[in-house]
C-alpha cells in the first residue's frame, strides 16, 4: 500500500464546483487584486477568529514580514521566537536588520519553553533609564514571537504573564495553527488573536490551504492594523504617497476566493485531523509501541475545547528516528522531518555565534522527530498500514 504524507486531491475533488466557480467570477471581472473577494475573505477571517481587524498577504513569511516591518523593528533591535521553527520565523527578524534571539523548547509539545524564556528576560536583559527593555549587547528587545507547532498552542497562559510583566509584545506565528484553541480566563481564544498580532499561512499544505501562496495577520489595535494595510502597498496611504517603507505583500482575488469557499470547511478538518490522530494513537497502543514512540501531547485536552490540537502535522518521536524512517520509505509510507535542524544551526545564522548543545531539546527533536501522514481524508485502512509497519521495525530491533 502506498501512502503519501498528504494528498489534497480529494479535497479538491468534493470542492472543485465551487472553487472553479469563484474563480470564473474573479477572472470574468479582471479585478485581481485587493478587490470585494479579500475584503470578503478578511470579514470571513475576522469573523472565525474574533478579531477586529484581518489582513491578507502573500504568504505567511511575509505576514511576519510586514508586521516586523510595521513595527518599525530593525537595526539595533531584538526579537526572541523559538528554536525549533519553520526557518521564516527566525529569517523575517534578520532581514528587517534585527536580531533573532532563540529560546528553547518544551520536548512535550516542541513549543518554547516558558520557563527558558522567563529566564532569558529576567537572568539576561534589563530595563534602561528610558524605560526600554534591553539585551546584554544593548539591543532593544521589541517582540516574542510564539510559534504554535504542529498545530497546537503554546502555553499562552505563561508567555502572557511574562509579555505582560516584560512589557514586550507578541507576535503569534500561527502559520500552523488556524483554528487552534486555548483556554483564558474562564472562555478561549484562537490561535493568532491571543498576541498584539497573529500571522497565517495559507500555503497549500497547511491546514486552510489556497492555490498558490497565501496568507494573513490579524490584529486588535486598529491603528497597527493600518500600518500593516499600508505597509502591504509599499507603506501608501493614499495611492503615491508613501509613509514608510513596506513591500508588495497583497493577496490575489483568485487565492481570497478559494480560501473564502474552503473555510466554512475547516472545523471540520480540523476535527477529522484529530480523529486520525486518535486512531494513531489507538493502534500504537494496541501494537505495544507506545514505550518505543513517543506520541503528540495534547495537554488542552479535557479543557472544553473543540479544538484543543488541529494537528497540522502528526509527529512521534524516536532514538531511532533516521532507521524508521528508512523502513517507512521501504514501505510506501510518506514521512517528514521537520525540521531537521534547529534555527541556531542553520549555517545563515552562523554569525549569531550558537554552538551545538545551546538548545539540547531542540537538537534532541531535530534528531528524533517524525511526521507521519496525516490529512483529513486518510482511511483507517492506511492508518492501521502505517502502525504495523511501525510495529515490524521494532519487533526487528
Ligand atoms: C509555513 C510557515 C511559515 C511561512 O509561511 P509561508 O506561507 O510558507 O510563507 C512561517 N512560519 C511557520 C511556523 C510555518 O509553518
């Protein structure tokens, strides 16, 4: 049996009507950008996430982008994400001229650790005469971008607290996450609206997935979120008036009217994504292989929650890693490393000084995680394939 890490062909299949509908509308208009189908999108966005303002991009990378940019963060600046991330999330920050500061991860959930981040502000940074917080090389430290991996958040609770007390903003890198929930204060929030601003991806493969590249901020402050507008026009505000400097950041028509006809039907991906996930978890366990893998947490669980995980990616982890892999390959199964290396070890970021073991946790999970196919539409049948080909190369061992 063959099966891939994600097929996005049936989706499209029961979908195809209405997609190449939308997309006749846009093409026999010709208005292809920020037209009525991204303001309709933005409204649909705002809507499912609670938020006052949404804006659409180009892509998640330069969501980050723009909201860096409309910061005004740059040279002389900080800002501190996560070790273990898709390499967007560290890259935005340098190409704005600031610094990235990597903290590292919780093993449980791959997100950073609260704790090592508490501990990076208060042990390494302090508050200047001017009241700015500062790094031990004097950079301002201006956000904490979060990253809520694999679909699941990070302990908001805790970043909260310490954004709060720090007084330095977040910026949700929730690329891998719409949708996700968390628990506050007695109700719960989506991922993306917990922080002063929240970016989506809506890359083909993640979770919301347009034709092409996509993607989205959304944001409280309206004032921000007017910098954000602007700055996805080259900073214009009116037309040939230029504020500041942005970039060429806009969201197609075609791609808004495509995400706008799929997202009505993201709950309930999200929800089959978390059925897979328990019929994973139901066949390692009935396979004895729960003591050789270690599976997704879910602390959210329990919590009231539909959404507690939304599982963009389905990841175990493993000594053996790179060997079962290999016997996966050898069997058809899809997998994925992501990612194989942490941030600090990329070789662009060499100049940041890191040395192996800066991060153990994080080189630990770039060693010893697998992605396993997950997407809605996968059959019990290729689940239960993938379990006992996960069983036949530990009973080998
Ligand atoms: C996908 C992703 C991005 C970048 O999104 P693109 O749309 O591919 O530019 C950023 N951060 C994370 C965590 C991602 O997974």
């Amino acid at each position: 049996m063959r099966v891939p890490l994600l097929d996005l062909s049936e989706q499209y299949r029961a979908l195809a009507g209405p997609i190449r509908a939308e997309m006749d509308e846009v093409l026999a208009s010709q208005n292809f950008i920020l037209g009525p189908k991204v303001a309709a999108f933005e409204e649909a966005i705002c809507r499912y996430c609670s938020t006052p303002n949404a804006i659409g991009v180009s892509s998640g990378t330069d969501a980050l982008l723009a909201v860096l940019m409309a910061l005004g963060i740059g040279p002389g600046d900080a800002v501190i994400t996560s070790a273990y991330s898709f390499f967007a999330t560290g890259a935005c920050v340098a190409r704005v001229g600031a610094t990235p500061v990597f903290i590292d991860i919780e093993p449980e959930t791959y997100n950073i650790s609260a704790p090592a981040l508490e501990k990076y502000l208060s042990e390494s940074c302090r508050r200047g005469d001017d009241s700015q917080l500062r790094d031990a090389q004097g950079r301002n430290v201006r956000a904490i971008v979060p990253v809520h991996l694999y679909g699941l958040c990070c302990d908001m609770d805790a970043i909260h607290r310490i954004s709060e007390h720090f007084q330095v903003d977040v910026i949700e890198d929730a690329a891998q996450a719409i949708g996700a929930e968390y628990s506050f204060g007695g109700g719960s929030a989506k991922a993306g609206a917990m922080g002063e601003v929240g970016c989506f991806s809506f890359y083909p493969s993640k979770n919301l997935g347009a034709a092409g590249d996509a993607g989205m901020v959304i944001c409280r402050d309206d004032a921000l979120a007017e910098r954000i507008r602007a700055c996805r026009q080259h900073g214009m505000e009116p037309r040939y008036f230029h504020h500041f400097i942005g970039g060429n950041f806009r969201l197609d028509e075609i791609q808004a009217a495509i995400l706008a006809v799929k997202l009505p039907f993201l709950d309930g991906w999200s929800a089959a994504r978390r059925a897979v996930a328990d019929f994973y978890r139901e066949e390692f366990r009935r396979l004895g292989l729960t003591t050789q893998i270690a599976l997704p947490a879910e602390p959210y669980r329990g919590r009231g929650l539909t959404n507690h995980h939304i599982y963009h990616q389905y990841v175990i982890r493993t000594s053996q890693r790179d060997a079962l892999r290999e016997h996966l390959t050898q069997k058809e199964i899809g997998t994925a490393i992501y990612y194989p290396l942490g941030l600090h070890e990329q070789k662009c970021f060499a100049y940041l000084g890191h040395r192996a073991g800066d991060f153990p946790e994080t080189e630990r999970a770039a060693r010893e995680t697998l992605a396993l196919p997950i997407y809605p539409e996968l059959t019990r049948d290729a689940q239960r394939y993938v379990a006992e080909a996960i069983a036949e190369f530990f009973a080998k061992k």
